[in-house]
C-alpha cells in the first residue's frame, strides 16, 4: 500500500517466473564474484526465501520515492533472520510493469542500500518494470556482470560498517573521483575490485577497504555515532541502457500508430453518419 496525493492506493505485483530466475542466478554470480573480486578474502554463503506474504506497507524518502524498509517487513523477516547467522539481507521485489506506471514509487534506481535491521545489513533489490530489461540477465554481447547491483549494495554495508569502526575509506559512489569510468559489459567491476583490496591509487598511497573490515561482523546500532542516508545504485550506464530506450521508442511508436489509426476510424465513421 502507497500513499499517493493522501490516498493510500493498493498495488498488486509479482514477481514473475522470469525474476525468480534472474535472481537465482545473480544470487550465485554474486557469490563467486565476491571470493573473485576480494582475492578469496570473503566467501558468500546465502539462502533464498520466496514468500508469499504481500508487503502491505512501504516506506517513503523525498529524494529516492518509496522503498521497503526493514521494519515494512519485519513480520516475514523475524521468521527467517536467525541473530548471528547473517550479515545482510537482500529484499528483491517489482514496484511496477509495461502496464502499471512505478514513476510516482521510484527515482529510476535499481538498487537503494545503506540500511541495517537488526543489526545487520539490508539492501532493496528493485526488479524492471519490462521484461525487456537486461540489468539481470546475463549475455556476453551485452551484460556479463549482472549481479552487479547485489555487489554495490553488498559494499554499502561494508563501507559502512568501515566508517562505524573509525576505519579510513573512500566513499563508494567516488569512482569517477579516483579515475574509474562505467564499462560496457562489466559496469564497475574493476572499481569494486581495486576498492575491496585497498588497490586504489592516489598520490598519497593505495586507498580501500582496510583488510580486517571482512571479519568484522556488523557494527551495533546503539554504537553507530553518524547518521546515515540511503545510497541508491541507478541502472548501469551502458548499452543496455540504451537497448532499453530503444525499447521504449517502439512501445511508444506502436502506440501512436494506435491512436492515429483509432482517430482515422472515428473520422470516417462521423463521415458515414453524416
């Protein structure tokens, strides 16, 4: 349920049998890519849950739009989170289809981390609104590092745990800042790389993640001393960006031919009444 101009307004969404194995598969990517991006310094383990209980309540931040926060879904959440056994959770979820219009829920981002629950990381994974969308789905002539956004918002949790402990790091969104561009085909691969082994160069020395961040579990939250605000991860800027807007001008091309082929058949039956 959203609230939309003082109206709580329902949405009933799914995730198709399409997302599930996009997630699937990312969900395994993401765990080799973790051991290959760390050089071995962390191994992934993960569960995937499916549920069945609608989320009924969503947050809402002014900048980034609606989001489900970890308390929206807390009921399922305390069922499975067992204290000690997890370091973060991902929350996968559609916020809108080809048919049923997300622009007033989201602010066009993917991903949107930084957050905690119960004292370990938590992170919204937002499935497209088109099937047409390759951001999760994985083709060597187009995107072969889809799990990309389950990196970035995976690292979130680490860079913030790395400030809560006092530990000196780079803030994450400061690729372009160190010389780090978005690559067609591998997004931000090499960035994520150098930044997880304290191999960015800078005129001072090599900056990063400091080494024991992998070992330390989460940081308490009567202990955190800054105030934190939610990081979002936009669609990678590549071609399947553009394979999208390409998709977008043949939806609205047909649907102009539509409507002009709608007004030519109501003139020429006001021509036959007439």
């Amino acid at each position: 349920m959203v609230e939309e101009n003082g109206v709580n307004k329902n949405l009933k969404l799914n995730l198709t049998d399409s997302d599930k194995s996009d997630i699937s598969t990312c969900m395994s990517m993401f765990q080799n890519s973790m051991s290959e991006l760390s050089l071995g310094k962390m191994k992934v383990k993960y569960d995937i849950v499916e549920t069945q209980t609608p989320i009924k309540f969503v947050s809402h931040d002014e900048e980034n739009g609606y989001y489900v926060s970890g308390n929206d879904i807390r009921n399922v959440l305390d069922q499975y989170i067992e204290q000690g056994k997890y370091d973060h959770v991902f929350i996968a979820f559609r916020f809108g289809n080809m048919n049923q219009s997300s622009q007033n829920l989201v602010n066009d981002w993917i991903g949107l981390g930084y957050m905690d629950y119960r004292n370990i990381g938590f992170s919204n994974i937002r499935l497209p609104d088109s099937d047409y969308d390759y951001v999760y789905k994985y083709d060597s002539r187009i995107n072969i590092f889809p799990e990309e956004v389950l990196v970035h918002e995976f690292l979130h949790t680490l860079e913030r745990n790395a400030q809560e402990y006092g530990e000196e790091r780079p803030a994450l969104h400061d690729n372009e800042k160190y010389g780090y561009k978005m690559q067609n085909l591998t997004g931000l691969r090499d960035w994520y790389r150098d930044y997880m082994n304290k191999n960015i160069t800078t005129q001072s020395g090599k900056i990063g993640l400091p080494s024991d961040i992998f070992t330390k579990k989460p940081a308490k939250t009567t202990d955190f001393s800054y105030s934190h605000e939610l990081r979002v991860f936009t669609e990678p800027q590549n071609i399947i960006e553009e394979l999208n807007g390409v998709w977008h001008k043949i939806r609205d091309l047909f649907s102009i031919i539509k409507n002009n082929k709608m007004i030519k058949e109501q003139r020429l039956n006001e021509t036959i009444e007439t």
